[in-house]
C-alpha cells in the first residue's frame, strides 16, 4: 500500500508539471504571435506611410512654385502700383486663367495692408476681392521674410486648402509692395485615403487633425493645447469655430483609444514626420485583428495541447485494452489446447466428405457438359438430316447440280459442328473477341437451316426487317449468334405444335445503338408463374424426352455475352414474344435494304 500511494502521489506531480507546462507555452504563444502580428502591421504601416507622404508632399510641390513665378509678372506688380485700379480687370482675369490651368483652387494677390485687390474667383459669389486677410501667417510671414505657407479652414468660403504665399515688390533692394497667395485644395487626397479603406491622418504642429480618412476626426486633437496655442488658433481664425475636442486618449504602451470621453477603438499609432510646417502623419493600425491572430494562435495551441491529451488517454486505455485481450488470449489458448484433440478427429472426418463432395461435383459437371454438348449438336444434326433428305429427293429427281449444293451445305454444317466442339468453353467463361456480324444474313442462314422441319409442321415464317442505310450489323461472332437465333425459333417451332392456323413473325428493328430481333407465335404462350424460371438452366415446359431445358438457357448467356438483354412475354391475342437486344456496329458498310419477305421455297 505505501509503493501504491507514491506512485499515486508522483502520478499527480507529474500531471500538475505538465500543466504548468502546457499553461507557459500557451502564455508565450500568444505572446509570440502578437508580437509578430504587431511587427507585421508595423512594417506594413511604414511602407502604406512612405507612399502617402511622398503623395501629400508631391501635391503641395506642384503648386509650390506659383507665387513665387507669379510675382514678378509685370501686370502683377503694376496693379499694386496702379491707385485708379484699371489693371485690376485684367488680373482678375489672368489669376483666373492660371487657376484653371494649374489646378490651384484659387490665386489672389493682397497689397501690403492685407487687403484682396485681385483673385482667379473674382466672379463668384464667395470672391476673395476686398477682403482683409492681414491676420493670416501666410501674409505676414510673406512681408517679413517674402515667402509663407499655412493650412487653415478659409475664413470667407468655410473650405479648408493650403495657403503658399510669395511677396511682390519692383525689385530685390525695394519695399514689399503686396503678396500673391495660392491655395490649394487637398480634399482629393483626403477622399484617396477613404477609398483606400484605410485609417490615416494628418496633424499640424499643435496636434490637430488637418486631413483624415475618416471626417469625422478631422479637428480633433491627439494632444492637450496649451493657453499659447490655443490663443494663436483664434487670433489667426485657422479652424474658425471649430471646438477641437480630443480625439481620444492616449495609453501608455503609446497606442491610441479613439472614441467619445476615450472609450472606443484601440489604435497603434505609426508616424512620419513632415517638412512642411511641422506636419506629422499617422498610419493607425487597429490593435482588434492583432488580438485575434493571437487568439486564433493560442486556440491553435489549446487544439494541439488537447490533441496530446486525448492521444495520451487513448494509448492509457489502449494498455488497459491490450491488458485485458491478453488475458482474454490465454484463456482463449487454454480453451483450444482442450478442443485441439476434438479438431483431429473432426478434420478427418471432414476430409472425408470433402473428397466425397469433389467426386459429386465432377459427376455433376460432366452431366452438365454432356447435356450441353447433346444439345448444341442436336441442332447441326437436324440441318444434316434435312440437307442429306433434300439432295436424295433431288437426286431420284435428276438434278445432281442442285444435290450438290446441299452436300456442300451438309460439309459446311460439319464443320460448324468443329466449331461448336471448339467453343464449349461457352460454359465456363464470357466469350472472346467481337467482330461485325451481318445479322440480315445470320436469320436467312437459320430460316434455310429450319425450312424443311417449317414445312412439315405447315409454318411459314414471316420476316420483317427494318430498311436502314446504316446496314443491321452486331457485335459478336457468327457462331453464337445463329445458336441464339435458331434457339428461339426452334422453341416458337415446339410451341406451334398441334396449333391448326400457325403463325410465326421475326421481326428486326434498328435503334441509334442497338438492334431488337422479335419472335412471336400464337402457340399455346408461357405460364406467367414461370417466366421467373423460363432462363434458368435444365427447365422446361415440354414432355419427358422433348428437351433437357438448356436451349433457352444457352441463349440467355449468349445474349450476356454479346452485351445485350433478352425478354420474354405473352402476346394478348395468344402465343409468347421474345424480345432481343443487340448493340448495333454502325461502322461496317451498309447492308442492303430489305422488306416483308415470305420464307423460301424448297431448296
């Protein structure tokens, strides 16, 4: 008992070491994967910041230059010297044309009070003309050191834009005269960033969001403002009455909590610091996808660690199996050493029988091949008998020409019979290779071989054959396929027995991929209980003597064989059908066409 109750108490150390373990490696794992999660989003951030840094800084350089080159035009420097304002009309009109060429939302010029003499939208209902915009950076920036720049929200048309000045004087060494003033509107880069379906801003020097992906950031803060900031703000009218609530608060891992009073979306803030006016831009990663790859890897885990669980419960319960299928084994091997004495004896007498069973089946075999073998060659015979009747008759006639017809026709049935010989594997195994069989001239070869057994039963067979151009071609050999037809003719010939009016019809029709041979008589038809049994081997409907039952069995199988199907019925007027399918060659040449023919007279 003291061994059992260590070996209890280490089974549970070892249970709670390798939960301790497992809890560590999960703990690291997620941590692994955010980390690398993050790291990717980071590196992805840099690459998405490079590229619209490079476009905002390509946009403000293409207007860049317009003042400056502006300035020293004649008619510009002459409207500022001009006290009756006649140049005016003429400037208005010239900033107009280049606004609409270079693409700057609008150009105008101020004299040296502040004050709008000229502007490319002179004609609108939001005209800069005779407006006071002294306050501005970009005005006296311009006079005091000849060039400025400034991003507001405008004070007279409400559309924020960047503002690049350059002042205007007659000369290098000579008083500022005024300022010429583009602005640039940047709402196509912002729509570009909200197309792109990602989060990115853009701050001034005080933190306030100038252009955003989302607009509903944009004049917000990411910072506090100091007293200083917020009073150059107002004094220079940059957002005009915006409130410039915070945007959210900042954690102090560094990322980002957007939403109202902070409470909303995490956001990693990626950076990239701007030349223009101390402008910073902001690439902001939502930390939720982080956190899901990392809950997605530590589900992974969770899987793998109770993968190894159940895999360490199932090979436990194996052992206890294997255990018990040992002691199942040796009793099992206990209970066959007392039977082994019994096995002997009993295998002997099973050896016994067996040899007796093997003698019984080898009888039964070679009465099986002796029927089949009587009966293929009954049907040869029959022609013999017929032919070797006809050529005495035509011999006592005088015509030895046409006896010598049906001794060459006894010669060919001779052989035929050495073919049958041949083919008793018929019984053991599907037949050999196929090849086109005239089925048109198989039937005239079996109506000319039954003729004489027709006349005597009074039966004249009627044939009706499909007129087709594609010719009545099967798949088969000659052999099986005249067996199958004079089967079934010979057994429409034994039901018309003792019938006064017989009557026989073979009927072959043509279908897209298979022919369908009918034979129909008004014999006395089958028993409906016994269609079930009509193909099976040894049964028959005649007298004791008339058949062994095998005929229409052999047909079944040739039929088989051939690939085809074969059924049978009773006509409603009276008499029995059988009904043949065949799969049809059509790509032997055509046969010629045939029609309603009466069966031949006497050879």
């Amino acid at each position: 008992m003291p061994g059992a109750a260590a070996l209890n108490w280490q089974r549970r150390l070892l249970t709670l070491c390798l939960a301790g373990v497992a809890l560590a490696s999960l703990w690291w794992l997620w941590h692994w994967q955010y980390a690398q999660s993050e790291a990717e989003a980071r590196r992805h951030a840099d690459n998405r910041l490079s590229l619209y840094g490079s476009s905002l800084q390509g946009a403000l350089e293409r207007s860049s230059y317009l003042p400056g080159l502006l300035a020293h035009q004649p008619q510009i420097q002459a409207a500022l010297l001009d006290p009756t304002g006649i140049l005016v009309p003429q400037v208005n009109d010239f900033l107009a044309l280049v606004a609409e060429r270079s693409g700057a939302e609008v150009i105008f010029l101020l004299d040296a009070e502040g004050r709008t003499l000229a502007s490319s939208n002179h004609a609108e209902a939001d005209s800069f003309v005779g407006h006071d915009y002294r306050f501005r950076p970009y005005f006296y920036e311009a006079m005091a050191t000849g060039k400025g720049e400034f991003f507001a929200v405008g004070s007279t048309t409400g559309r924020p834009g960047y503002f690049v000045s350059a002042a205007v004087g007659p000369g290098d060494t000579e008083e500022v005269r005024g300022v010429l003033v583009a602005k640039v509107s940047l709402e196509a880069l912002q729509a570009d960033w909200r197309r792109a379906g990602e989060k990115v801003l853009l701050t001034d020097a005080n933190g306030v969001v100038i252009l955003s992906s989302r607009p509903e950031w944009r004049y917000r803060r990411l910072g506090e403002l100091t007293p200083q900031a917020r009073e150059e703000i107002r004094r220079q009218r940059q957002f005009m009455n915006e409130p410039l609530e915070p945007l959210g608060r900042r954690l102090r891992d560094g990322s980002l909590l957007a939403g109202e009073a902070g409470h909303g979306e995490r956001l990693i803030d990626n950076t990239l610091d701007l030349e223009t006016l101390g402008w910073t831009m902001h690439y902001l990663v939502p930390v939720r996808p982080l956190y899901a790859s990392a809950r997605n890897a530590l589900m992974a885990g969770v899987a793998v660690w109770l993968a190894l669980l159940l895999l360490a419960l199932w090979l436990r319960e194996r052992q206890k199996r294997q255990r018990l299928r040992d002691r199942e084994a040796a009793i099992v091997r206990e209970a066959n050493e007392r039977l082994e004495a019994r096995v002997v004896e009993r295998t002997r007498e099973l050896q016994e029988a067996q040899a007796e069973l093997v003698q019984a089946g080898k009888l039964a075999a070679l009465g099986t091949m002796a029927a089949g073998i009587a009966h293929e060659l009954n049907q040869p015979l029959s022609g013999i008998r017929t032919y070797a009747a006809n050529g005495q008759r035509l011999l006592g006639r005088g015509r030895p020409e046409v006896a010598n017809d049906n001794f060459q026709r006894i010669q060919a049935l001779c052989e035929r019979l050495g073919s049958l010989i041949r083919q008793l594997k018929l019984f053991a195994r599907k037949g050999g290779a196929r090849e086109p069989v005239d089925l048109e001239a198989r039937l005239d070869f079996v109506l000319e071989l039954l003729a004489e057994r027709c006349r005597e039963q009074g039966v004249q067979p009627q044939r009706r054959v499909d007129d087709t151009q594609a010719g009545l071609w099967v798949l088969g050999d000659e052999i099986r396929v005249e067996q199958l037809l004079t089967n079934l003719l010979r057994n429409a010939l034994d039901a018309l027995r003792g019938v006064s009016e017989p009557w026989l019809e073979v009927a072959v029709e043509a279908e897209a991929e298979r022919l369908v041979v009918t034979v129909a008589d008004n014999g006395a038809g089958i028993p409906e209980a016994l269609l079930e049994q009509l193909f099976d081997p040894f049964f028959t409907t005649k007298a004791v003597g008339d058949g062994l039952g095998l005929g229409l069995f052999i047909s079944y199988g040739i039929v088989q064989d051939l690939g085809g199907r074969i059924h049978a019925g009773n006509r409603p007027s009276g008499g029995a059908w059988f009904r043949v399918e065949l799969p049809r060659d059509l790509t032997t040449g055509l046969a010629p066409s045939c029609s309603i023919r009466e069966s031949q007279d006497e050879p």
